[in-house]
C-alpha cells in the first residue's frame, strides 16, 4: 500500500509542477495531506478488520452456548449454564492474552 501512495504522490506532484502555484498550490497541498494519511488509515482499518473478525466469533461463540443452554434445560441437564460459564471463560482468556 505504501508503493501506492507513492505512486499516487509522484503522479500529483507531475501534475501540479506545471500549473500556476498561486492558483493551485493550496488545493495540490490538500491532496498531498490527504495522500499523506493513506498508510495511517490502512494501519487502522487492518486493526479494526481483526477486531470485528474476533468480535464476531464471540458472538457467534455465545450464540452457540446460549443454544446450547437451552437444549441442556430442555433435556434436564443438571447444569446447564456450564456452556455459558465455558464460553465466557474462553473469551476472559483470550482477552487476557
């Protein structure tokens, strides 16, 4: 991704070098600033991809013991919670990591 911006920045940069500064120069300078953030905004949206990727499994984690719950009580399990309890667990455990 960073290759990209720097292309994308020397191809800005090859259009401006032609153009009257005082006209453009404040909106090209807007353009590099914006270019200038590319490789922060993809650090983040990496990090959030990965944090909805877990947020999800633990959803669907406790979907499933919760599922499983009620089947437990359903059949007169004696402790049927114990799905739950373990799924959160789980969960505290790799938080913790």
């Amino acid at each position: 991704m960073l290759n990209r911006t720097r292309t994308a920045r020397a191809i800005v940069d090859a259009w401006a070098r032609p153009m009257p500064t005082s006209t453009v120069a404040p909106y090209w300078e807007t353009v590099f600033a914006a270019l200038d953030h590319i490789p922060d905004l993809t650090t983040e949206i990496t990090r959030l991809r990965a944090q909805v990727a877990r947020l999800t499994r633990d959803h669907a984690d406790l979907t499933a013991a919760a599922r499983a719950t009620l089947s437990a009580e359903q059949d007169g399990e004696g402790d049927p919670l114990w799905y739950v309890r373990d799924a959160l667990a789980e969960q505290a455990e790799r938080g913790a990591r």
